[in-house]
C-alpha cells in the first residue's frame, strides 16, 4: 500500500514539463544573463594570447674507432638522448639566459609555466612552445630559448656537444585562446542548467496546492469528493 502511495506520489515528465513551462521566463531570462556575461567576460576581460614554436632536432653522430667523428647518426644514442635535451631546455641556468638577453619581467617559474616542451621516444625532434599575450615576446622567446640552451651545451656540457640543432627560427605567435565559441556555449549551457534548478527549486518550495492530486497527495488518509470552481466577479448565481 505504502509503495502505492509513492508511485503516485511521484512527478511524472508530464508534470515536470508543466513545471518548467510554467517558469518558462524565468529559465529564458537565467540563460540570457548568465550567456551574456560569459561573452562580456571572454570578450573584454580575457587577454588573448599567441603561441609560437619551434624544433631542436637531436643528432648524436657515430664514431669511428679512432674516436672521430662520422656523417652517419647513432640511432640509438640520440633516442636516448632526447630526454636529456627537453629537460636541458626547462633548467633555470637557460631560462635566466633568456630573461637576461630579452629584458623580461618574469621569473624562471613564471616563463616556465608559459613553456611547453614536447618530445616522443621515437623521435629525434623536441618542440619548444611557448604562449604569451604579445605574439612577438613568444617568437622572441623561443627562438632565444634554444639558442642559448646550445650555446650552453656546446661550451659547459660535452655530453651534449654538438648534438642539438634549431629546426628552423620561430615565427610570429599565432592566436591561441581563449576560444571565444567554446565559452559563449558553456555559458549557454550554464545558464540551462541554473534555469531549470532554479526553476524546480522554486516549484518546490512552493506550499501552493493547485490540484486534486496535490490535495490527495497531502492528505492521504482522505479522499477529495468535489472541487468548488473559482468564481469570477462576472459571473451572476441564479
């Protein structure tokens, strides 16, 4: 009997639906304010940023058994090697290198969180990235990254003599974010989502009984045998 009582108890979509129309402009209204200050927000108080980059090509060169040097590539070595040079890249004594030579005011931490360096074990290639808000400091910065991390190598590390080269110079950043469609849609998606809580939350707390049903469902134990319609001010009695 209790579980009876539950089911009816219970909101149908039909009635969910009446619920949601019946604040239609309240969820209409939510979504247009929270959208609007999502595109207020991305499009006035984001700073755009650009991103350029550029390759360190690894090659470590066979020797001959006279200890000189050869054209041809150890393979082998230089995969093992790649590692070793994208962590080189990322070390504070390079970093401070280029904040020097550039005239940045920014940390070792803070441009190393701007950087992004990427390298696969079965590739000979280590790509430099790095994202800022002017798209000529990321240019700059890149190309002066890897500059000085071989002209260090090359003078204060013989295990990495000779065994990086810049693939090409950086280019002007090019725009990176924010991604102006993917924010106005999780806006709107935002805004759908606190509309229609609103909405039931406000149909919830309402104490308002507007039907039989409702009655019924208040007073279990009783049962509604009639409903006196609502009389309008024209309406006359015979």
């Amino acid at each position: 009997m209790k579980e009876e009582q539950n089911l009816e108890n219970g909101i149908t979509l039909v009635e969910l639906f009446n619920m949601l129309f019946r604040n239609i402009y309240l969820i209409i209204i939510t979504i247009a304010a929270i959208t609007l200050i999502g595109i207020i927000y991305t499009f006035q108080f984001v700073h755009p940023t650009y991103t350029s980059s550029s390759d360190i090509m690894v090659q470590v060169d066979k020797t001959s058994g006279e200890g000189t040097s050869t054209n041809d590539i150890d393979l082998t070595s230089t995969l093992r090697i790649v590692q070793t040079v994208a962590e080189f890249v990322q070390k504070d004594f390079v970093i401070d290198e280029v904040i020097e030579d550039l005239g940045l005011d920014i940390t070792a931490s803070g441009l190393r969180k701007k950087l992004s360096v990427n390298y696969s074990s079965t590739s000979l290639f280590v790509t430099i990235k790095y994202e800022d808000e002017d798209p000529m400091v990321s240019q700059r910065v890149v190309n002066s990254l890897i500059s000085n991390a071989i002209e260090i190598a090359n003078a204060e590390f013989p295990v990495l003599n000779n065994v990086m080269i810049q693939g090409g110079s950086a280019k002007i950043g090019v725009y990176a974010s924010p991604n102006k469609t993917l924010n106005v849609i999780i806006s709107f998606i935002i805004g759908g989502i606190v509309g229609v809580g609103a909405a039931l939350l406000l149909e919830f707390l309402k104490t308002t009984v507007r039907n039989k049903k409702e009655l019924e469902a208040l007073i279990p134990n009783y049962q509604v045998i009639g409903v006196i319609p609502l009389m309008g001010n024209g309406d006359k009695g015979e």
